[in-house]
C-alpha cells in the first residue's frame, strides 16, 4: 500500500512537471534549432511506425505504365519539386528552411540522409509507405496530404514517378514533366 | 435616383472586375515545352525502348507506340538508336 502511495505521488509529480515543462515555453520550436537526439529519435521512431501500421494494408497496383510516369512526373513537378528536388538540385529554400529537411527524391534512398527508424524496406513496404505519405501527409512536417485534393490514380502516378525519378537526367526530367498546352491533368 | 442608379452600377462593376481577378486561369503555371531535341543527345543505353521511361519520352514527344506505330516511333527515333531498337525487334516483325 506504501508502495502503491508513493508511485502514485511520484507519477503525480512526473505529470505536473511535464505540464510546467510545457508552459514554460523553454523547449526551442525554431526550425533552425534541431532537436536533440532523444527527441528526434523518438519522433522519427513514432512517424515510421505509425507509417508501417497504417499503410500495411495497401494493395499496390502494377505501376509500368509510361502514362503514370506522365502523369506522376508533371504532378511531382508542380507540386513537390520545391521541396524534394528534380535531377541536377542539391537544395532550395524549402530544403534550408524546413526542420526536418524534406528528403531528395532525386537521389537514391540511401543517399536520401533521411534515417528510417525501423530500418531498410523491401520494395512492397517502400511502395506502401510513399503512398501513404502522399495521400496523408505527416503532421507538423510541412509535407501536405494530397488525398484531400488528388484521386487514387493520380497518387499512384507519383509514387510510379518516384521510382524513375533517381534514375533520370535534368534532360529526360524535363521531358517527363513538361506541362505543354495541351496537357489536360489539371 | 439616378445617383443612386449609378452608385449600384459602379459597385457591380467593381465586384465584377475582383472576380475576374480571382479567374483561375490566373493562378496556372506557364506551361513549358518538353525539349524533344535533347533526345538526339542521349545514348543507347539511356534510349531502351522498353524502359518505360523512354516509352513516356517517346509518347510526350509526339512518337505513335503501337503496332504500325511501333515501327514509325523507331523510324522517327534519332539515327543512332535505330541499331539498338531493331536489333531488339522479334523475329518476323522487321518491316518499315
């Protein structure tokens, strides 16, 4: 009973000083302040968890088709390429200012510099995280959920784009996304 | 009346002018051209033709892609990636 007296006063006061800590307003929240490396582990350990749960499920469509590539290509290009980068980019002002930086898609996952909390994926995992990603965005990180605004399809198209985009040249790039006239996708 | 008249017209005009100002064809991004012409530069093993990235390529630039196609998108290809699109044609589907 002692015991279970003083466990409850210790978790009593564990939580008020968590409240004070957080009125206090002490705790940086500048994105030009990074975390520590507690916090950060922690928050990258809780996004690719959450990530993996939620998006185990997806059934991955086949995603050959030249006109996902299109699609996906033109897409990522008016709306991720001022974060994620395109053939030929090594940063912008998006990647400087935001915390955490948005990785490179023009670069290989390993290159990325962005640590997966559990580790490597295999293609399937890969291909449902990305979509996910897309579709819901993550919370307080600047990357927006594009579901709200965007079909299936046209998501799908971004993650098969995903694919190729470490492969292309600036040339081949600019091709691929090119939103001539006569384009009808938006 | 006629003040009045005029008051109300002069306020349409100007709720009319905001929305025209708030077309969405304002908002849409300068559409640019995709430069074919850098294909001419690309090499062989850049220019597979059954890389769906060069099948895209190949559609956004204009080249038909199926059947009598197929052999019209390889005639209009740049003289260098001819070679490697024939040698990878199945047997019996050489014609031009």
């Amino acid at each position: 009973m002692k015991i279970l007296k003083k466990l409850a006063t210790l978790a009593a006061i564990g939580v008020m000083a968590l409240v004070a800590f957080l009125y206090s307003g002490i705790y940086p929240m500048g994105a030009d302040v990074p975390h520590n490396a507690l916090t950060y582990w922690a928050l990258e350990t809780l996004r690719e968890r959450s990530v993996a749960k939620a998006s185990s499920d997806i059934v991955v469509p086949d995603l050959d088709d030249p006109d996902l590539l299109l699609s996906g290509g033109a897409d990522y290009n008016d709306m991720c390429v001022g974060c994620h980068l395109k053939p030929g980019q090594s940063e912008s002002d998006m990647t400087i200012g935001l915390y955490p930086s948005p990785p490179n898609l023009s670069m290989p996952p390993e290159e990325h510099g962005h640590s997966h909390a559990n580790g490597g994926h295999d293609s399937e995992q890969k291909l449902r995280r990305q979509y996910w990603i897309i579709k819901h965005g993550i919370k307080a990180s600047g990357m927006p959920a594009w579901g709200a605004t965007h079909s299936e399809e046209r998501l799908w198209a971004m993650v098969a784009f995903l694919q190729k985009l470490p492969e292309l040249s600036p040339a081949q790039y600019q091709i691929l996304t090119a939103r001539d006239d006569s384009d009808s996708h938006h | 009346m006629k003040h009045i008249s005029a008051v109300w017209l002069l306020s349409l005009l100007f709720v009319s002018t905001a929305t025209l100002a708030h077309s969405p064809d304002k908002h849409k991004k300068s559409a640019e051209k995709p430069k074919c012409e850098a294909m001419e530069n690309m090499s062989q093993e850049e220019m597979n033709p059954d890389d769906p990235v060069v099948q895209a390529m190949m559609k956004k630039c204009g080249f038909a892609h199926s059947g009598a196609g197929e052999r019209h998108a390889k005639d209009s290809m740049p003289d260098h990636h001819r070679t490697n699109a024939k040698d990878q044609q199945h047997s019996g589907h050489d014609g031009h």
